[in-house]
C-alpha cells in the first residue's frame, strides 16, 4: 500500500509571519524585518514523516512563487491531504485558495491558525469554510499527526483532538477541548529543516540562514493586546537546555547553520534557565561559531544575565517596550514600566550588546501626549533599531472587548494588520493621526545622523552590512510615503 502524501505550504502573496500566531506581522510592509523560518509547517512535516506520511513542504510566499507554481506542485505530488497556515490578515485571501483547490483535487483540507483557537461563532460566519475539514488552533505538533492517523489509518476521533474544529457527518463545524496544552516538548521531533529552503530565513543585517528554535512556549503575562496567553497557556513550558543545544547542533551540523532566533514569548524570564543554556553553550563545541538573538520582557530581567547571554554568543536582544507612558503600560497590562524600560537600555548600552526596541502605539486609551512620550523613551533608550506598530484588536483579546464597547472598530479585524489597522483609531486620535505620528518616530529615529554616523562607523569592516541597512533604509522610507 502507497503511503499516503501531505503537502504543507504557505501560499503565494505578500511576505506574513505565518508562523508566528502571536503576532503574524507584515513583513512587506514593516521597517526591518526579515522573514523568520516556517517552523509551524516543519513541525507539522516532523510529526507526519515519523508517523509513515509522505511530505512535502513549501512557503510559496517567501520563495516569490506565483499560484501556478502552487497547482503544479498539487499536479506532481498528488497531495491526499493539504495543510496551509493562515493569518487573520490574509484569511479570505487564504480561502480562496482553499476553495480552487478543492474543486480541481478534492484533497482533505487542514488550516492552521491563531484564528481558529476557541473561535467566536459570529467570526466563523464571517467566513466560507464550505472546503475546509479541520482547523487547528492549537499547537501543530500536538494535532497534526492524530488528525492524519484518522482520517487515513481510522485511528482515534476527532473530537479527541485538543484544540481544532473539524466537520461532523452534516458537515456542520464543531469544536473540541480548547485551553489545555501537552507538557512534555522535548518529546517533539525537531522540525524537518531537510525539506525546507533554509536559505530563505536570513539574519536581516548579514543575510546568513538563520534558525528558528523555539524554546519555550506560554507566557503568565496578561498584556491586553496578545494572543499568547490564550493560546500557548498563562504557564511556561520549557523545552530542557540539553535538547535546545541538540536541535542547534543538528543546525550546525547538518545545515550549515550559524545564526538564531530563540523564539519565546519571554527569553529571559527564568534566569536559572537562561543560565543554564548560556553556560551549555559556552562549553559546546558551538562555542565561538554560532551566533543567536532573543526576545526579552524588561521584567525580570538581570544585568548579568544579558552580560552571560553576550558572552554565549547573543548579537541582538529584542525588548518590548511598547509604550513610554506608565499609565499607557498599566492599561495595557505590561506588568513593567517606563524606569524598567530604561534600565534595560542602559544595562545594554554599558556591555554593548546590540538591541532592538518594540513600540506599540494606538491603543484605545491613548492621547497625542501619550504617544509624544513614547517619542521620548525611544530617542533616550536609543536601540539599535526599532519598530513602531499600531496596536491590533485581535479576536480573544481583551484590547478587542475594549475597542468593541468604545465602538472603535471601524471594519472586522480579519483583513487587518499592524500597518492596516480595523480601529477607528484610540478614543483621542484618529487612525490617520496615529498613522502621521508612527511616521514621526520612525523618521525622527532613523534619519537622525547620529544614528547614520553610528551605523556607517559600524559597518567600516563590514561593507556587505551596510548594504543591507541602506536597502532596509530606502524599505522604510518607500512604505511610509507610499
């Protein structure tokens, strides 16, 4: 008997982080950054390779590839099943594509995405979901196989099947046990980077592959406007230091790969692991090869253990700041504030290591005053690079109920993005204001030639470097006017 085959794909269109159901941004439309790796869709190719499927992987959007290229693919492999990630932003765009498919093959349709996890009933009628078998909400890894092992071994049931909605016999959607989450992920095959095109994931300033790995999953924060309490859990799941270092080694030595992202919602927030990681690192046969950056909450967070991440070979560490007003940061939820987030600039600044600052504008309760003094807090922290994004009002978000009850949503927040926001703007400003004073900042932060003077300096043993931040340069100032 044939094995049965799956293809596994991001579809053709504009550049999202699909894998990344936190946040999902617009890759096109942001300042600097680079498309991470898929390692939902490697994830999903691990577990099915083990189970006995045959796979094949695909991120048409990030290779430039066009529809065509999509059916031939589908004409080739003969897929029995497909599985392809969404956003919230590109979910009927995603549908469509959905919906040829199944009219010329007819395969078993999956989608995976933040959008499906514990969805409200009104946001599903929203959409045409006709084609479409099951969707997972959930984590890929922990749903994937069981759905596969059903539909083509008659193993287990659906309803099963933690976090996903499938179809019953009257085809009508019904959902299964959301908000429980499998403990043990070092457990977890390491995603199938042999079928993915790992040159297409690059660290942004040296165009190097660089690696997902994901660390950990969950975060106790209750930050108003994020997805991951709700579907990664409020408690943190650690994948040991021992297995990390596996996967890099795999990296290194299989792939050729140097350069990661440690991805979790909060790198640093078990000191005692971030410790243990480090001092892994330090004494491998990595040491001295490999370079990584991470996430960071500026609360916990310790001196020394950025100065350890540095010495383990960290070349970036990412801050959320989001806001530079103390009674923004309480509204939102941040559990840290505005002293907090200039501490961790300056402890950055004394042992140089590089950092990247996350703002977060237009949320319902903001005022021109508030933003001005996010303003601020980005020109005294000074980070080496930053990003400005409009807060979004994702379904399951308590920034949803608020812009809700405000009648601050001027469109669905399906179809929107940072950049493209649904809200009318905060109870203050209108979009078109907060939009003008995203600009300001990026502008007033960037084409300050203290920064360009800074940068060049930096760059005078790196010409290649400084090619990249000019083509990021004219990247930012082309989506702004444009």
């Amino acid at each position: 008997m044939s094995k049965k085959k799956v293809i596994l794909f991001y579809p053709p269109g504009a550049l999202f982080q699909r894998g990344e159901d936190r946040c999902q941004q617009n890759i096109d439309d942001g300042s600097a950054q680079a498309m991470r790796a898929c390692n939902d869709l490697g994830y999903a190719a691990a577990i099915l390779l083990r189970d006995g499927y045959e796979v094949k992987l695909q991120d048409y959007q990030t290779q430039g590839d066009t529809f065509d290229m999509l059916l031939k693919d589908m004409d080739e492999f003969a897929p029995d099943m497909i599985m392809m990630s969404i956003t919230n932003t590109t979910i009927f765009d995603d549908l469509k594509v959905v919906n040829e498919l199944k009219s010329r093959y007819n395969p078993i349709v999956v989608l995976k995405g933040a959008l499906f996890y514990d969805p409200e009933q009104a946001m599903l009628d929203m959409l045409d979901l006709s084609n479409v078998d099951y969707m997972i909400g959930g984590e890929i890894d922990f749903c994937i196989g069981k759905i596969a092992d059903y539909c083509f071994k008659g193993i287990g049931k659906p309803e099963e099947i933690n976090n996903i909605l499938y179809k019953d016999e009257v085809g009508k959607i019904v959902p299964t046990r959301f908000h429980v989450w499998d403990e043990d992920l070092d457990a977890q095959p390491f995603p199938a980077r042999q079928l993915m095109n790992n040159a297409l994931y690059i660290r942004p300033d040296t165009k190097e592959p660089m690696a997902t790995i994901q660390t950990a999953r969950g975060c106790p924060s209750q930050c108003v406007f994020c997805l991951t309490p709700e579907i990664s859990g409020k408690k943190v799941r650690f994948r040991s230091p021992q297995n990390v270092l596996d996967e890099m080694v795999e990296c290194y030595e299989k792939f050729g790969i140097k350069n990661f992202f440690f991805k979790a919602d909060t790198f640093t927030i078990n000191p005692e692991w971030v410790n243990e990681m480090c001092n892994l690192l330090i004494h491998s046969k990595l040491y001295g090869k490999i370079q990584f950056t991470a996430n960071s909450r500026v609360r916990p967070l310790q001196k020394e253990t950025l100065q350890l991440m540095k010495e383990a070979g960290c070349f970036l560490v990412a801050f959320g700041f989001e806001s530079g007003s103390d009674e923004i940061l309480q509204k939102m939820r941040k559990g840290a504030t505005v002293e907090e987030n200039r501490q961790a600039a300056r402890w950055c600044h004394e042992i140089g290591l590089p950092f990247w600052g996350y703002f977060v504008i237009g949320f319902p309760w903001e005022t021109r005053e508030d933003i001005l003094l996010t303003k601020k807090l980005v020109m005294e922290t000074d980070p080496d690079f930053i990003e400005v994004t409009v807060a979004l009002p994702f379904y399951g978000t308590p920034m949803y109920e608020t812009c809700k009850q405000e009648n601050l949503l001027a469109k669905s927040v399906l179809g929107s993005d940072f950049f493209h926001s649904s809200a009318k703007g905060t109870m203050h400003l209108s979009i078109e204001e907060v939009m003008k004073l995203r600009k300001n900042i990026l502008l007033g932060f960037y084409l300050r030639p203290k920064y360009i003077f800074r940068k060049m300096k930096e760059c005078i043993t790196q010409p290649s470097v400084f090619v990249q931040y000019v083509k990021y340069g004219i990247k930012l100032v082309v989506n702004l006017f444009k």
